[in-house]
C-alpha cells in the first residue's frame, strides 16, 4: 500500500526495504496518483517490508513568514490568489477559494464538528495540509505553508509584517463597510478578490477586516504574549493545553482581524492558513516535548457529543478531501504528512 508522498517535500520511494529503510528508487510521485486506503496511513508507512513503500526521508520545514525571501512571499501570495481563478470542487459554483470557507463552515453541522473539543488540532492539521495540497497540485505552488508567529507581534499587531500591502497580506479594511463590522481590503493582492459565502449564507463580496481600536488590540495582545504562550505550552495534559490553544490565543485573530474572520466562513481571509499553521507549529512543539506528545489525544472528542476522543475519531472533510482518523494525523513526518517546523 502506498500513500499520499511527494519528493519535493522530502518525500521518498523506498522499494523493497530493510532495517535501514535502504533507498533504491527516488522521483515524484503524483498526489492525483495517491491509492485511496481506509487503512490509517502510518499503517502502511513504516512497517513496510516487501514491495515498494514511501517514506517521509526529508521532511520540509515551515518556516516564519518574516524570514521569507520577498519571491517566496511573492509565490506564496500568488498561489493563493490563484485559488480564486480555479472552479469549486465541490459545487456548481464558485470556486476552490470558496471551497474552503464553505467546508469550514460545514463542519459545524458535521457530526464531527471540530472545534471546542479535542479533535480542533487534527482535524486544522489535515485541512491546512489539503490547503498545501491545493495550492501545489492547482496553482503551481512549489514550497511549503508558512506561518505567523504572532506572539512576536502581540504589543504591536498593526506593524506585523504580515499585514504589509505589498510583501504581505494587505493591512485593514478601509473601503466600503462590509459583513463582520469590516471595511473591503482596498490595497494589498487580495483587493480584488470576490469571495461567495458568509456564515450560512450565499453573498458575495470582498473580503472584510475590520480592526479594533488600538487599546482593544493592545488588550487583545495580552492572549498572545510571549509568556502566555510559553505557559501553555508547557501544560502536560492534551485537553489543557489544546481547549487553552484554542480558547485564548486561537480566538485572538478573531478578535482582532473581525469581518470575515467573525464568522465559521474565516478561511474566506487568507491569514486564517497562516494563523492555523502557526496553531499547528505549537502542538508540533508540544508533541515533540510531552512523554506522549504523539499518541496523547483526550476530551471531548467533537463539539456536539459527550463522547471522549479516541485515536480512531474520523476527521470529516466534507468532499474536500478524503475523511482520516485522528491517528493517521498525529505524526507530521509519516503517511500523509511529511514535514516538521
Ligand atoms: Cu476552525
């Protein structure tokens, strides 16, 4: 059984396979290609011993989006804008931009809804790596996610060199009034970019920011200081640290970015990937330093059931891309995953 690889981010084919995980054939392999297995992917990465098997032999490294090169910023932005030009997949209309949003917003009336519960860093783990996916295999993208550190930015986050028009995102909105108590983005790549929904329903429009006062940001800071972070890092249980990822500095670009990110449509602003990765890096982090960092998995397994998590709970994607079990998403440099921050 083969899974989902690709070499240029690390990637590797390993035919046959003894104790070392001797190599013997190396190429691309197409994601298109990837055998369809309901088997959880680490079952069939690195327990492989006749036949060909690929295994995650160098992982890429995400990388801070202010140590950049300005033309990796460049490819980034313009992968993402690309996104908007492609059809859905999912629906007659729109297009994979939208597609995104809507099934973010589908979650929520999932029977796997994925937020205020154990299953919120998985389930994002596995829908920013479908993001990555999009991005490479739909518009050319040939690096990796890359991630805002905010915690760097927590007593100045209007300064953040992510928000630059030029080399970033585009600042706040300062156009016409729009949805989530936001202005449109008139400068900056995605000035011109039309999205389709809002919460539940269809209404196009630009995309909306809408920044508080700066004594509500400097306040809105505080959830994300440096120290705030480095405390919750160190909790030692699952449930502690992940409902505290998630309910303070989580909710903190909400907050702070309002418009479209006031709503379960979010990914609608494209600074909800680099928020989420960053989110991702900090249980990487935690995973890499706790006893059990990579099978510890407890609490509420979703937002609407009492029932506990369990390593086999299915990450549902709505269409986007296949459904995985939480098990098959704890470690970032097998099956489906290869990388490290
Ligand atoms: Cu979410």
């Amino acid at each position: 059984m083969i899974s989902l690889f690709k070499s240029k981010t690390g990637y590797t084919r390993v035919d046959g396979g003894d104790q070392e995980g001797q190599i013997k054939v190396e190429h691309d392999y197409p994601l298109d290609q990837t055998p369809q297995s309901s088997e959880p992917a680490s079952s069939h990465c690195c327990s492989f011993t006749t036949g060909p098997a690929w295994v995650c032999q160098r992982p890429s490294t995400r990388r801070e989006w202010r140590t950049l090169q300005e033309a990796e910023k460049t490819d980034y932005l313009t992968a993402v804008k690309c996104l908007a030009s492609k059809p859905s997949k999912l629906r007659n209309t729109g297009t994979l931009y939208d597609d995104f949003a809507w099934v973010h917003k589908y979650l929520t009336t999932s029977t796997a809804s994925a937020h205020n519960a154990a299953s919120f860093l998985p389930w994002h783990r596995y829908f920013i790596q479908i993001y990555e996916k999009a991005l490479t295999e739909d518009c050319g993208f040939s690096e990796v996610l890359p991630y805002w550190d905010w915690s760097q930015d927590s007593s100045s986050f209007r300064n953040a060199p992510v928000w630059d028009t030029v080399s970033g995102l585009g600042g706040d909105g300062s156009g016409v009034q729009s949805i989530g108590d936001g202005k449109c983005l008139t400068s900056g790549p995605f000035s011109e970019i039309e999205v389709m929904f809002y919460d539940n329903e269809i209404q196009p429009h630009c995309i909306s920011r809408g920044f508080p006062k700066d004594e509500e940001l400097s306040e809105i800071g505080q959830l994300i200081s440096p120290e705030i972070i480095d405390k919750l890092s160190a909790e030692d249980h699952y449930e502690d640290f992940a409902l505290d990822l998630e309910k303070r500095a989580h909710r903190f670009l909400t907050r702070s970015v309002r418009g479209d990110l006031s709503r379960f449509t979010g990914p609608n602003d494209p600074i909800f990937f680099l928020h989420h990765v960053n989110l991702d890096r900090l249980w990487w982090q935690w995973q890499q330093r706790a006893p059990d960092g990579m099978t510890a998995y407890n609490g509420n397994a979703f937002n609407n059931t009492q029932e506990p998590a369990a390593l086999t709970d299915t990450l549902d994607m709505g269409g986007l891309a296949k459904n995985l079990q939480v098990i098959d998403v704890m470690d970032t440099t097998s099956g489906h995953f290869c990388y490290k921050y």
